[in-house]
C-alpha cells in the first residue's frame, strides 16, 4: 500500500514510526493484495480444480491438503520462521524416507522368508 499510494519520499520519511509499522503489517497481512491473501486464493483454486478430477480415487481426494499448493509456504503456522519452517520440512523428508526405506526392507525380508518356505 505504501508503495502503491505514491508516497513520495519526503511523505513516506516524515511518516511517523508507529504509522509506517502499521502500514507495513497492512501490506503483509491484511490488504486484499498482499502475498498470504493471494497465497491463500491460489492454493484453494489449485485444491478444489484438483479434487474435482474425475480421475483420482477417493483415497488421493482425502489425502489432499490445501497447504500441498502452499509453495511460498505462508500458509498455517505463522509463528515460526521461515529457517523454522525449512528445518521442519526436512526433518519431515528424513522420516519419511527412513519410514520407506524400513518398510521396504520388510518387503524384501518378507518375500526371502517366503521364498525360503516355499523352497525347502
């Protein structure tokens, strides 16, 4: 908004302190046009124009999440930072593979025994 009323420089500089801090909370959070409002409207647009795919099952409908179109990534908690953010993300990333790589290897030693068994 500061930008876009043409404050010019003299204008902005005699601004007091406490009105420049509201007029910047004013443009992150609140103005129509701000980047979580935008964020916002185009994560819904991507979630409800994805679930309304006559092609995924009802399992991929559920599992869908409107913070999966988040890729600034303002959406949901707005406490954390955002080095917050990215180290939760890839402590996620590393579970999530260590899950995968434990269970594929149940798979395997499920299809060996099996194979043993059936061998003998």
């Amino acid at each position: 908004m500061v930008n876009k009323r043409g404050l010019s420089p003299d204008e902005y500089f005699n601004l007091d302190p406490d009105v420049i801090n509201m007029l910047m909370i004013y443009d992150s959070f609140i103005e129509p046009s701000g980047t979580q409002v935008d964020m916002l409207k185009h994560a819904y647009q991507c979630y409800y124009t994805t679930i309304s795919n006559g092609n995924l099952t009802s399992e991929a409908r559920k599992n869908i999440k409107v913070q999966d179109f988040d890729f600034l990534n303002v959406l949901g908690d707005s406490t954390k930072t955002v080095a917050e953010k990215a180290e939760e993300r890839k402590l996620k990333l590393n579970e999530q593979q260590s899950s995968d790589i434990n269970s594929l290897g149940k798979i395997i030693k499920s299809q060996v025994l099996g194979k043993k068994k059936n061998g003998d």
